[in-house]
C-alpha cells in the first residue's frame, strides 16, 4: 500500500510540475505577442499600393541587377558555343 501511495504522489506532482509549465510557457507566449503587438509599426491598408516613385530607388537597383546579369549571360562560355 506505501507503494501505491508513493506512486500517486509521484504522479501528482509530475502532472502539476508539467501543468505549471505549460501555464508559464502561455503566459510568456501572451506577454510576447502583447510586445510585439506594442512596438508593431502602423498596419498598412489592406489592398493598397505604396505611393508610386516613393520605393527610394528600388527599381533602379532591380534594373541594375538584371543589366549585370544580362551582361555575365552574354559573356559565358557557355553561350559563345551555341552561336
């Protein structure tokens, strides 16, 4: 019978020690999300485009990129054996 007493007490108290911690690790998820939430910017419309001409020169870096990789392709060996 102390047997079966140590057992049940075991149990209880690895089935609190486990309910505490997942309550802890809710807590720490709700308090993350209750910072993240505070220091969020503000959330854009939904469906609406950035002002056009306001990208501070993204096109012109996307433009760069594909004008360098345009010219790398021209150039490969690769591409001077098939003509």
């Amino acid at each position: 019978m102390e047997l079966f007493k140590q057992s049940l007490m075991i149990m209880t108290l690895g089935m609190g020690l486990v309910f505490v911690f997942l309550f802890l690790v809710i807590q720490g998820l709700i308090l993350a999300a209750r910072i993240i939430h505070h220091f969020e910017g503000v959330p854009q419309e939904p469906g609406r485009d950035p002002v056009p001409g306001s990208d501070d020169g993204e096109d012109s870096l996307h433009a760069a990129v594909i004008a360098v990789a345009v010219e790398i392709a021209k150039s490969s060996p690769h591409r001077a054996n098939k003509e």
